[in-house]
C-alpha cells in the first residue's frame, strides 16, 4: 500500500532542496545572503518582533524563519520535509543569523 504521508514528504523534500538553490527567483537566497531579509508586506502584519520567541510551523527550508530571525526574534521552524535543506538557506560565512530549523515527523 502507498502511504500518502511519505508520499507528501517526498514530493516536499524535492521541492526543498530545489528552492534552496534559489538564488535570483522567488526566493532570492543571494539576496537574503547579502543582508536583505525580503520580508515586504509581512512588516506591516507582524510588527516589531524584537525579543520575541516565534515558532514557525511549516518553514519549508527555514529561509522566512531566519528571516524572522534577522528582525530580532528568537525563532525555530520547523518543518516534516527533511534532507538537509534546511541548512542550505543559511547565510555564509560571517553573517550572525541565527535560528533554529528542524525537520519533525508530527503526525
């Protein structure tokens, strides 16, 4: 029998590591890693988050929790797509974004 949840997070693992070579599209990963945290409208919605502890379900490859992260929050994602895609939106080398990105099976 084919079980839909792993058929799910297949189909979401490939999409991660694809998204998370994104650099000049969507996501904008070279931007992200120059400084620019891209986030636009959510500004607004969110407000100031400085010093808050977010939990962001569902953060795919981690790139708007680390953003979250740039803003001044203390945040985790986390997500049930695996592979190690999460690592690959975190900035280079010298830059201090720090958060926490997990890959859980919550089900």
């Amino acid at each position: 029998m084919v079980d839909p949840i792993e058929i799910n997070r297949r189909n979401w693992d490939e999409r991660a590591a694809i998204h998370a070579r994104d650099t000049t599209g969507v996501y904008m990963l070279d931007r992200f890693r120059a400084g620019d945290d891209g986030l636009t409208f959510e500004v607004a919605e969110i407000g100031d988050i400085a010093g808050k502890r977010i939990l962001h379900l569902q953060c795919h490859f981690g790139l708007d929790t680390l953003r979250l992260v740039r803003r001044g929050a203390v945040a985790t994602g986390l997500d049930f797509s695996g592979g190690g895609a999460q690592d690959r939106a975190r900035p280079r080398r010298g830059d201090r974004t720090e958060g926490r990105l997990r890959s859980r099976d919550c089900g």
